[in-house]
C-alpha cells in the first residue's frame, strides 16, 4: 500500500508512481489538513511531487533516504 | 512480440520507409506542388521517426524529427519546397539508412554517431523559415521557448541573476567543493532541465532523471507557472523544472540527457559565481577595521598577512554569520593560486556592504578580467599566454593611468568623422607614453599595429581592444560604455555562434569565459521547444498507439484538405486507440522470414520426388505382382496427389516471388545523384516494375543493374551540348523495361546516347591484348561490341570513381549467367545502345531432360535443349577429324556424350542404325550432342553439389529423382 490515510495523516511509502498523483490530489483535496508522512517513501514520481507542490501539505516526516528528503525539502521549501 | 522481433520488423520496414520516403521526395521534386505526395512524404518521415521512438536510438530519432518539422513546414506551405530541401533530407534519410545498417549489423547504435545526427538536423532546421519560431504552438504542448537571438554571453547575463539566487540553495560546501572543482581546470555546468508538458505520458519521470545527473547538486525545483487551484490542478501535465550545477563534463552530461536534449540547457558557469557569502546578517562591529587592514594588506600584496587576519576574525565568529561565510570564501579564494586583486578587493567590500559582489556585473565590466578570473580559477589554465601578468601598479599610478585611459577611450568612441585620424594618432600617442610610464613595452608594437589599422579601416575597434587590453593588463576595470565595440572585437564567443560551431570553439588566445551553448540555445535556428505541434503530439502517444502504427502504417491516410484538422484528430485517435482496435486493422500482409519459406520450398520438393515414386509403384504392381486393377488406381490416385503438389508448388513459388521494382526503385536516385554529378541530363523511364520473380533473382538482378545504369549514365549518355550538337534532344533518355516472356523476365536497358563505337572496342581489345591481330582483322562488329564482356576489358581512357577499371561488363555477365541468364548487347553507334537480360523466373524448380549413355542416365537443363533428333550414322560427316551433320541447312558440330566425360565405350545406336542426337543452345550457337538414347523430362530441384564434389567440373548439379536414384545434371557450358 503505497498512500493512505489515517490518523489525519496521509501516509506514503514505498515507490509513489505515476499512477498515485490523482488519488494523491483527492487525497490531499479531501483532508486540506492532513499531514505528511513520508518516512517510508523510497521515490516520488514527478506528477505525485508536483502534486505536493501544489498543495504544500506540512510534512510530518521527511523520507529517511536522505538523497530524496534533501530534494523535497528543496522542493517543498520546508 | 519480442523486443528483438520487433526491432526486426523496425529494420526491414525502416529500410522500405526510406525507400518510398526518397521516392516520394524524388517525385515531388518533379511535382513540387502535389500536396497528396507532401503528405505521404510527410506520413513516411513521421511515421519512421514514431517507430524509431520505440528503440535507444536517440540519434536516428533527432535526425527524423528534424526532417519531419521540416516536411512539416514545406506541408503547411511555410517553406518552399526545394533543391536543397530534397538534399538535405536525403541526406539525412541515407544518415538514417546507414544508422539502420548499423543496428542491423550490432544490434545498438554507437554513440560516436549523436555528433552527425546533431550536426544532421541543425542542418535541415536550418532550413525552416525563421518564422516558425514565431508560430505559437498550441497551448503548452511544448516547453517554453527558450530565447532564441542571443549570444552565449547575453544568455549568461540573462540567466546569472535566477541562477545566483537558486544556488544559494545549494550549500555554502558544495559550493565549495564545486570551486575548487573548477579550479583544477575542470568546468561547472549549469544544468536547466524543463521536461515538456506531455513528458509524462511518454513514460518519462523527470523528477527521478534529474536527480541522477551525474555530479548534480540540485538547486531548485519550480513550477513554471503559478498553481492553479487545486481544482483544476492537472497532476498529468509536467509543470516542473529543475535547475542545479554540475561537476560531470558536458559530454557526460550530454550523453546522459540524450533522450531530452531539447529540454535541456547546459551552460558553462564562471566558477565566480559559486562564491557567494550566505548566512545570518546582524552581529559583530568589527567590519570596518578588518575592511580597512584587509585592503592594506591586499595593496600590499601580503598574501599570507591577509589570510592571517581572516582566519584571526573567522574564528571570533559565529560560524553562522554571513560574515563568516564571507571569511571563509576568502580563505578559499587565497588558497594558492590566489585570485585576482580585485575579485578579493571585491569579496572584502562585500563585507563592508553585507551584500554578495555582483559577479555579474563584475563578469560584464571585466569583460576581458573575467577571462583572467576563469583563468585563475581553472577553466582555461593553459591558454594563457605566461607573459601576460597583471601588473601590480600603486594605487595613486593607477587611479591616474586609470583616467588617462577612460579618457582615451572616450575619445576612441566618439563617430568616425573628419577630425577621425587626429584623433587616433593623438590617442596613440597619448597610450605610447602610458605603455612606457608602466614599462609593457612589448605592448608598443600591438599598439601601432592597432592605431595603424584602426586608421586604414577608419574603424576605432583595434584601438579599444588594444585599450580595454591594457588596462585589463593593468588590473584596471574599464566601464564597459567606454569599450563597448572592444568587447565585441575581443571576444568571438560574444558574436551570436550557431550551435553546431560553437561546439568546435576553441577560442585560442582570449582567456575569455568560454560558455558554450547546448542544443537547446540555437540561434538561427528555431528551438526545438517551439516547434509545431504534430511531432510533440506524437511523442506523447502511448507506445502502445506507436505499435497500431507499425502494424498498419497507412491507417492515418490524411487527404490533402484534411491536414490542418488532422493535428487534432491524430491526438484524439492516438488516445483512444487501444490495443484492440488494432486487430482490425492488421493482419493483411504477414511478414515471414525468408527460411520458413525456403524449408516450405524443401518439403515441397521432397514432396515432388515422392510423389514421383507412385507411378514406378504402378508399374510394379502390373508388371511384377500383375494387380491391373491396383495399378490403375494408383495412377489415378498419382494424377490427384501430382495436381496438388504442382499447385502446392507454383504457391510457394508465388510467395516467393517478388516484383523486379524492389531493384528498379533504386534507380531514381542512383540517376539523380549521378547526372547530377556528371552534368547530364537524364530522363528516366522505368517500365513494367510490377513484373515478378523468385527473389533470389531479382536480388541477383540488383547489382549488375547498377553497373548497368552506371555505365550507360558515364559512358553511354553525352552532356547535353554534345547532344545538342548533334542534333538530339538535350535530355537524355534511359529506359529500363521489364516484362514477362513465357518462363524468362526480360529486362533491357536502352540508352540513347553515343552507342559503343566497334572499331575503338577492336583497337582497345587488341591493345590490351584481348584478341589476337589475325581476330582483329575478322571480327565482325557485332562481335566487337560483345568483347566488352572480356575480363579486363576498359575503354576509358581515364578511371573515374564512376566506372573505368575494366571490372565491369564481365562481372555482370557472370552474375547474370550465374542464376541461369544471358544477356544480349547491341547498339547502333551514335543512336544509343541496348543491353537485355533474359532471367528464368524462378531457379527454385529445373525441368530436365534425362538422356542415357553408358547405361548412366544424366540429365540437362531443358531450356538449353533446342530439339531431340534421330540421326543415321550416315549423316554423319567428318571435317578433318572433326564429327558434323548438316541439320535444316545449318551445320552443327557433334560431340559425342562419352568422349567429352571420358567414358571409354562407343555411342550405342538404335535398331535402325539411329544415333540420338541431342541439340543444344550454346550462346548463338547450336551444338549437337549424341547420346545411347533418350528419356523423359521432368522437373526436379536442382542442389548444388556439395563439399568435395562442387569442385567437380562438367556438372551443374544433381537431383533426387521419384525412384530414389540420383540424376546428375549436366553443365553443358563446362561440357564443351
């Protein structure tokens, strides 16, 4: 399971591909105030970050690949 | 499918795309308004450059996508189509041909060919009209577009204030590492990535592209417009694009973007720029003092005092300050080699002011310093001449030297007027005394040489170089309102520089910062970016509408009308076409590779020898068991199993027949580039292309065509103010025909030029000691024409790379004899000439005529069989030694079967005292042969002899015949 959400917190692990983005976006759209955690994420996919981009969720946890977290952080200007 | 099935069918179907693409290009440039051939010819190139999409052949791609924008262009009527057009894109076309041959033959394409592909297609964009940049694509299918107009330099400029305030993004210790990088001579590029809207249907992941450059520090990541609302956020439309520095070297970089290298742009930053102070602004009081003793020292030019007192005041505070980074940049900058005087002068007003040196003012003032800083710093170490250093002036010299100088160089910039030579010479005179005052006095000379031409030219650009020379020398900055054509003489790379040249810029003596442009900043040439809109549409079918298009090329036919609707039915039909729409759509041609076929011709020939045993086995069932009944029934049963086979047959040998236009296509353009060459005029006439036969034919046919051709076009056809002269039409006229003629295709090729003169053929022949000069004196001239087909034979005087080294006429002959031909030269001297082939249809089945002698039964080819006769030995007459016989008024020599194979027993005649003659074709002659008697005929698959008995001489082959037992065939050009 790649996204989901609970606890007011959308979660998302592993390799976030391509297919995710417009689940992530009603995902995102549905809880405006949910938070991030990406702790267990490996890879976003270019639409997916876009997505976060755009909708700037706040970030609980960063990605513990560090190269990833370095580039969403940059990305997402947190 | 398989990858490799499918990279099969690319190939084969590649090769027939660039065929029809250089027909159709041939033809429209008989017919340059035929919109319907425009658009197949436009098809073609798309639809080849869709498929090669589907391979890692990013070179065979770019060339095709240029060549498809520029049909596009020609299509919608925005360029006129032309001579050079269709050069370029044959060009191109047999680039791609070649690339093909190469995957063909290695299965992947070598990188050493992306250099010709780049080069390929700027040549053909530099084709389309400027116009086309300005033609907006619609909405944002594309990126972007990238300025286009402007320098190397300007594009610098203009990029340097979004690229400074991105890599403060980047840590102050990757900036670090990145300096010291280039300053081992190494370069730093700046990489801006903008992926095209639509990447992500094609399967690409930028976000995933970018972080694996090589050597890539990211430094921003932006959306390129403002987000919508998240409404109508479309997650499927790429609105990022990266940017960041990089330490890999551009050709890594280039090969690592291969795939995008239109989205990409590579530029070559001044390690400058990376050093920029970042951090807290408020604390600490000291900045004055250390200001003020910094410079003093730096006066000075006490190095090691500077660094002392930066290092005493860095370790006072807090790292965090943006002073601190400061210090530490100008510990870095100390680092031996020290940089400039005033890059650190400029770096320790910077603390004063708190705000980073403007580098890129600093790079536009400095024009001729920057090349000094990229010096210092690495990027061009070695092209600095090493007596050039920068003079270490007092501070008061300076400043006065420095004023003395601007105000030459106002002088120098007023209009070239009356008073223009006064004022150079003063000038001159002025800057003689300066370059003394400071000691150059190896600048004289270049001064002089300066003002002298300046003077001639009544150009004051030599003087301003020579100016904004030396006060570089001097480590004075010039404003650069004062220099501003110097900057332009000086530095090459500040002209606006076509891509493909300034990749080969090496700019020799002017340690100017060398920035290069990618692909992506063309400047006459339109961006790739801003392109129309088909080929961007393409790239973002699904593969699996690309697949559609390699089973059924011809399924998007637009007419002529259609086309400006046809850019949005194409996206609508490639998004909704689905795999099974395809099905339909498919299966009507079926691609079989050739062995599958050839094994179906085995079975079928062993099928024939089997059959051929039913009707022994009747025979054997009447004669040796007497079972009249079963015998009957055989052979009836024989009679329907010998129509199905022979049906069986001629199918298989229909599928392996071909049309005779697969060479004949060949030859539009082979006579195109060739009387192009040669400066005649040729009309070419291709007739009965659809005539078939067995492949294996047609391709033998391919090459001693060409000779043909080649032959008739150099040698045969006279320019046209020959013909002129002698009264024929300017144009030549080449005709290759083919047709059908019973069991032969014929093709002739007729010409209607100078014909072969006989009589130079004799000398020549005789010369070259061909013929023997008792031959010379007989020969008829008939006989003189076909001596061409003499190894060694040449006429021409001189070899040219066309034709001339006397491997010809003989070489096609035995090609052509090879698979079962003749062929037949005449020509009539001053009218033309005309060669024709006579070929068997097919090579694959012999129908043989089986004769016995010596109780051994041999076969011959029936074609070569000109009549069966009985002959009474009394008919048989003797000139000298020699056996003959006076058949319909014609005398023929007879041979007697056994003697030619060395047999030792006498011809066996028949009751009536009957020798079997047999009469067989040799050329133009009739030979007779006698034999103990004759047999059927029948057909049978001929096989070669194998292994040690190919060397055999006299036989063409043997066959299995239905009994079991072996035929040998006879060659009876080897008999004799």
């Amino acid at each position: 399971m790649t996204m989901r959400y609970q606890n007011k917190t959308v979660i998302l692990a592993d390799v976030v591909g391509v297919e995710d983005a417009e689940e992530l976006l009603g995902m995102l759209q549905k809880y405006p105030t949910a938070k991030l955690d990406m702790e267990a994420c490996t890879h976003v996919h270019t639409a997916c970050l876009q997505v976060l981009m755009a909708v700037k969720p706040a970030v609980k946890k960063w990605p513990e690949v560090p190269v990833l977290a370095h580039w969403l952080r940059l990305a997402l200007k947190q | 499918m398989s990858v490799n099935s499918l990279l099969e069918q690319f190939i084969t179907e590649g090769r027939e795309f660039l065929q029809a693409i250089s027909v159709s290009l041939m033809a429209l440039e008989e017919n340059p308004g035929d919109q319907e051939l425009m658009t197949e010819l436009f098809r073609h190139v798309h639809t080849l450059k869709g498929n090669s999409g589907l391979f890692d052949f990013p070179a065979m791609t770019r060339v095709l996508h240029a060549g498809e924008d520029l049909m596009d262009s020609v299509r919608h009527g925005r360029v006129q189509f032309n001579v050079s057009i269709a050069d370029a894109l044959l060009d191109a076309m047999d680039f791609v041909s070649h690339l093909l041959d190469e995957v063909d033959a290695a299965g992947s394409l070598d990188s050493s060919n992306d250099a010709q592909a780049l080069a390929l297609s700027h040549m053909l964009r530099a084709l389309l009209p400027a116009a086309t940049v300005a033609v907006v694509t619609s909405d944002a299918l594309v990126a972007e577009p990238v300025p286009t107009q402007l320098s190397v330099r300007d594009r610098l400029c203009a990029i340097v204030p979004s690229v400074q305030a991105q890599l403060l993004k980047v840590s102050e210790d990757t900036r670090r590492e990145m300096f010291l990088w280039a300053k081992k001579g190494q370069p730093l590029i700046w990489v801006h990535y903008q992926p095209e809207a639509e990447c992500f249907f094609k399967g690409e992941d930028p976000f995933f592209l970018a972080m694996q450059t090589p050597g890539f520090s990211v430094a921003g990541i932006h959306n390129r417009t403002p987000w919508p609302a998240l409404e109508q956020l479309d997650a499927y439309r790429c609105e990022l694009q990266f940017g960041g520095i990089s330490s890999a070297s551009r050709a890594e970089l280039e090969d690592y973007f291969r795939y995008v290298p239109e989205q990409v742009e590579l530029i070559e930053l001044p390690a400058l720029l990376m050093v920029l102070p970042s951090g807290d602004e408020n604390g600490g009081p000291v900045y004055e003092d250390f200001v003020v003793e910094a410079l003093n020292l730096l006066e000075r030019g006490d190095v090691a005092g500077l660094r002392r007192v930066t290092s005493s005041l860095l370790e006072f505070s807090s790292p965090a300050l943006w002073l601190s980074s400061a210090l530490r940049w100008l510990l870095v900058l100390l680092e031996e080699p020290p940089a400039e005087l005033f890059v650190l002068r400029a770096l320790i007003q910077s603390v004063q002011s708190l705000t980073p040196p403007d580098w890129l003012q600093f790079l536009q003032n400095h024009e001729l310093s920057v090349g000094a800083v990229a010096t210092e710093f690495g990027a061009s170490a070695e092209e600095t001449p090493p007596e050039d250093p920068i003079l270490e002036l007092a501070p008061a010299r300076r400043k006065a030297l420095q004023a003395l100088l601007q105000a030459q160089g106002s002088i120098l910039a007023l209009p070239v007027d009356a008073g223009f030579e006064g004022r150079m010479r003063a000038a001159t005179t002025t800057l003689l005394g300066c370059t003394k005052t400071v000691g150059l006095d190896s600048e004289r000379d270049l001064l002089e040489q300066a003002s002298s031409t300046a003077r001639e030219q009544k150009n004051p650009a030599p003087m301003q170089a020579w100016v904004a020379r030396f006060a570089h020398r001097c480590g004075i900055a010039m404003p650069a309102t004062v220099v501003p054509n110097a900057l332009q003489t000086l530095s090459p790379v500040a002209h606006p520089v076509t891509p493909v040249q300034a990749a080969a810029v090496v700019v020799p003596t002017e340690p100017v910062v060398v920035v290069v442009p990618t692909a992506a900043v063309p400047e006459p040439v339109p961006p790739p970016a801003s392109t129309p809109v088909v080929p961007v549409v393409h790239e973002a079918a699904p593969p699996v509408a690309l697949v559609a298009e390699v089973i059924a090329p011809s399924v998007v036919a637009p007419a002529p009308a259609e086309s400006a609707a046809l850019q949005d039915e194409h996206v609508a039909a490639r998004r909704n076409s689905k795999p099974e729409d395809t099905h339909a759509q498919s299966a009507k041609t079926l691609r079989v590779d050739q062995v599958k076929i050839d094994r179906l011709m085995n079975l079928i020939g062993e099928m024939v020898v089997a059959k051929n045993a039913l009707p022994y086995l009747a025979n054997r069932a009447e004669n040796q068991y007497g079972v009249r009944d079963l015998s009957r029934e055989i052979k009836v049963q024989y009679s329907v199993i010998n129509r199905i086979a022979e049906e069986m047959q001629d199918a298989i040998m229909q599928v392996r027949m071909m049309p005779v236009s697969f060479v004949f296509q060949r030859f539009p353009r082979l006579v195109r580039d060739l009387s192009n060459k040669l400066g005649k005029e040729v009309q070419l006439v291709l007739e009965g292309e659809e005539t078939e036969a067995d492949k294996n034919i047609v391709e033998a046919l391919a090459d001693p065509l060409i000779h043909i051709v080649r032959n008739s076009l150099d040698h045969g056809l006279e320019l046209p103010e020959v013909r002129r002269a002698n009264g024929k039409p300017e144009k030549g006229r080449l005709q290759i025909s083919a047709r059908q003629e019973s069991d032969h295709v014929t093709i002739e090729i007729t010409d209607d030029g100078r014909g072969i003169d006989a009589t130079v053929i004799k000398r020549k022949a005789y010369q070259n000691g061909l013929i023997s000069e008792e031959r010379l004196e007989q020969i008829s001239d008939q006989e003189a024409i076909n001596l061409v087909f003499l190894p060694g034979f040449s006429t021409a005087e001189t070899v040219t790379d066309l034709s001339g080294r006397g491997v010809g006429m003989d070489v096609v002959r035995n090609a052509i004899q090879k698979v079962g031909g003749t062929l037949q030269l005449n020509s009539v001297l001053g009218q033309g000439t005309r060669l024709r082939l006579s070929l068997p249809l097919s090579m694959a089945v012999t129908n043989v005529m089986i004769i016995e002698s010596a109780q051994q039964i041999f076969g011959f080819p029936m074609d070569v069989v000109v009549e069966t006769v009985r002959l009474p030995r009394q008919r048989i007459k003797y000139f000298k030694q020699h056996a003959t016989t006076v058949l319909r008024d014609k005398v023929i020599p007879l041979f007697s079967l056994n003697t030619l194979l060395a047999l030792d027993t006498p011809q066996v005649a028949n009751d009536q005292n009957e020798l079997a003659l047999l009469v067989l074709r040799m050329g133009q002659e009739q030979v007779g042969l006698l034999v103990d008697a004759f047999r059927e005929t029948t057909d049978i698959i001929l096989k070669p002899l194998p292994g040690v008995l190919s060397g055999l001489h006299g036989y063409a082959g043997s066959a299995l015949l239905g009994d079991g037992s072996v035929l040998m065939v006879l060659d009876h050009k080897e008999l004799f």
